[in-house]
C-alpha cells in the first residue's frame, strides 16, 4: 500500500514541480510583469520606502498586525531551508547556471506576490475571533464565487502545512542539532514542540511578535557571515559570476565531484528551486499579509515585493556565490552538506560550520511558527474559528514527530501538496487581473496627489 502511495506521488510530483507548472508559474509571473507595468522595477524605490521607512509603524485601516510584522511572518514562512539546501540542490543538479535561472524566477515572482497579496487583501474578511483573514480560498469563494475551488485551495493548505511548515522544518533542525552539537533528536523534538507551544498557542499576535524580532536578526547573521566569505574570495568573485551567465547558456562540462549539465537542467532546476524558496504563486504568504493594518490593498502588496526580494534575490543569491566562490559546488556534496563545505571553507575555524548549522536551525523553526497560521487559516475557512485551539495542538504535537521520524514520504507528498495549491490560486489571480489594474490606479493616483 505504500509503495503504492510512493508511485502515485511520484507521478503526481512530476506534474506538479515539472514542465507545464513551471511554464503556468513563470508564464503568469510574466503576464502580471506586463499588466502592473514592472511594478517590481518602477515601483521599487517606493517598496524600500515604504518598508524600511516604515518598521515599527501599526499603519492606518482595519488589520489585525502591523504591516511589518504581517511581512515578517511571511518572510519567515519563506526563509527556510531552501534557500540554503534548496539552492545547493539546484546547482548540484543544475550547474552554476541554475543560479542565473533561479535569479529571474524571483524577479517575476515579485509581480506575482504583488499582485496576490493586493487581490487577498481586497477580499479579507475578520473571523468570528475578531482576526483579519484573507487568501486565494477567500479570493475565489467571497470574490469570484468559486466556493469549490476555494475549498480546495483550504484544504490543500492545511494538510500540506503539517508536511511543508511543520515535520519536514522540525526533521531539519534536529538533523542540524545532531549533526552538529550532538543533541539527541528527542531531546531537541521535546524542545522544539515547546518553544512552538509558546508562540502557536499565543495566536497570530505573538506569531508575529516573534517572527519581527527572529526573522531580522537570523536574516542578518546569515546575510553577514556570506558577505563575509565573498568577501574574503572577492578575486574569485568575476570568474562565478561570468560562470553563471555562461553556463545558464550553454550548460556545464562535468568538472571535480560536478556531474555535469545541459541548459534544461539548470533552467528546470533554477526555477523550480527559486519558485519552491519564494512560494511565489502558491498563495501561502498572502495569507499573513491579509492581516496587516493597511489603508489600501496594494500598499501591503509593495510588502509583498520585498519579501520576494530579501528571500531570492539576497538570501538566495548569496548562497549560490558562496559556493561558487569557494570552489566548493564541484566537491560531489549536495543540500546542506554542500552549504556547509562552502562556508568551512571561507569562514576560518568552526565559524562557517556554526554559521550554516544556525541558520538552518532558525530558519527551520521561523517555517514552523509562520505556516502554523497558513494551515491554521485554511482549517477555518473550512470549519470555522471552533477547530482553531485543536488544530494547534495537532500542530504542536506534530512537531515533535517530525523531530523523531523517517520523513521521505511525508516531505514528497507535502511538496506535491505545496505545489499543489498553485492550480486554485492562479485561478484566482487570473481571474483578477482587471481588479488588480483598478486597485493600482487608484492607489498611485491618491498616494502621488498626497504626496
């Protein structure tokens, strides 16, 4: 009965992150490229404006969190393993070429959360608790009346979340905790489900009290440690760099431990891995942003551009140029090994070591708190506010679980439901295009006469 689960899932996987979703992923990052006018290029000053001029400001309108914390709840959700392991994995499999391909699936995917987070926001609604939700299950439900489709959407949400955000996350950080300061996996699972006890049970306000202080402090820890590498091999730096524009062209000899790879590969590679980091078209983020306090939808949606941004375009480029700075990619490792081999090597002592194992752990755990709302959000859409308290005891309880088993087929079956999700919500953000051109004329037009 298993194997058979195994086959179907793999079948099912190979549709999900293969060809057709990729070209619908990117081909609709694309579109809403075009429809917003490069909302990602034109509009970016005003993005960095309105973030970083704005940390620690609650924002005007209805809401349940600030717009910052609502961001980095999102970013932490998106920062994850990912972009350490997952990255590692697209040039193992891909080449230096997969980092070129992976650096324009987040530039488009930056006009796709934009126009995500603008569209759920229009349709948010408050709970019966009082909280402020929104998503593509609201989208399509509230908004098209596409009741079934949105059901979907919640469902698929919930069950990948316990994969996705909260066994796989807690598998990685006690796999790092063991590997790297021996901590027996049960004591770390009896940990874990503690300190997500503390955060989940306290909702989606400490939720974000937390991840506003976690998601900057683990971001800059990893952020500088990786400068620091590039740095030291800053001569090395033209050559990655030339190295990654020509193999995204041509593809790569078989060079070292590297097994060689074509153009295809690292243009599927990079994509997929870059779409799988930034969640980009999945609809999870707009979930937690539909909770900010904002005056206007497509404020909030300039959040969503800086998500993208922060997690591709730095977290994730950084890591590729680690390792290709340092030589390391053509040693044979892969995943987190091969993160950890880079930064050992340009990092002296135990300080690339610690760098990557922290990082890792943080990352993993920041993934944990900030799906819980995800699922937690798609289980109340379906049951009402009643199942809220249950499904975060599941939630915590699962954690532990997922620090003490074998989770091959848990992680498979959760990625196919994560990507999954993508079908419904394109739906809804297709659907809403013409909405989406109304909300922006209307807010740029108020906010530039305010201005």
């Amino acid at each position: 009965m298993i194997d058979r689960i195994e086959s179907f899932n793999t079948l099912l996987n190979s549709f999900v992150w293969g060809a057709p979703m990729m070209v619908l992923l990117v081909g609709t990052g694309v579109l809403l490229t075009i429809a917003t006018g490069l909302v990602q290029v034109r509009y970016f000053p005003r993005v960095v404006r309105e973030v970083l001029g704005k940390l620690f400001k609650r924002g005007s309108g209805e809401g349940s969190v600030t717009p910052f914390q609502a961001l980095s709840t999102a970013l932490a959700s998106t920062v994850g393993v990912g972009n350490i392991a997952g990255v590692c994995t697209a040039i193992f499999l891909g080449g230096p070429g997969a980092l070129f391909w992976l650096i324009i699936s987040g530039f488009v995917g930056m006009a796709t959360k934009f126009a995500e987070v603008a569209i759920a926001l229009h349709y948010r609604e408050r709970d019966r608790q009082g909280v402020m939700r929104g998503g593509a299950m609201y989208v399509l439900a509230k908004g098209l009346k596409m009741p079934l489709p949105g059901k979907l959407f919640a469902v698929l949400a919930a069950a990948a979340a316990f994969g996705i955000g909260n066994m796989v996350q807690a598998n990685s950080v006690a796999d790092a905790a063991r590997s790297s300061f021996g901590v027996p996996v049960w004591i770390t699972g009896v940990v874990l489900s503690a300190l997500t006890a503390l955060v989940v049970l306290g909702g989606l306000k400490r939720i974000a009290e937390v991840t506003q202080l976690l998601v900057p402090f683990m971001c800059v820890l990893y952020i500088v440690g990786a400068t620091a590498v590039l740095v030291r091999f800053a001569g090395q730096l033209p050559h990655a760099v030339a190295l990654v524009f020509e193999s995204a062209f041509s593809g790569h000899a078989a060079a070292g431990g590297f097994a060689g790879a074509t153009v295809m590969a690292a243009l599927r590679y990079g994509i997929a891995r870059g779409l799988f980091s930034n969640e980009a078209g999945l609809g999870s983020a707009p979930m937690v942003h539909a909770s900010a306090t904002t005056d206007h939808p497509v404020r909030q949606a300039l959040y969503g551009i800086f998500e993208v941004f922060v997690d591709t375009m730095v977290v994730c480029l950084l890591t590729g140029l680690v390792v290709l700075v340092t030589g390391a990619w053509q040693s044979g490792d892969t995943g987190a090994a091969l993160a950890g081999r880079a930064f050992s090597i340009g990092l002296p002592g135990e300080a690339g070591h610690f760098i990557v194992s922290t990082s890792i752990m943080l990352f993993a755990f920041s993934t944990v708190v900030g799906w819980s709302f995800y699922g937690e959000t798609g289980i109340t859409f379906l049951f009402g506010t009643a199942a809220v308290l249950p499904y975060r005891v599941f939630w915590i309880l699962f954690v532990f679980l997922g620090s003490i088993g074998r989770l091959h087929l848990v992680w498979s079956i959760a990625d196919t439901l994560n990507g999954l999700m993508a079908i419904p919500n394109l739906i809804g953000v297709l659907c809403s295009i013409a909405l989406l051109r109304r909300l922006m004329r209307e807010f740029f037009r108020n906010t530039k006469a305010a201005e």
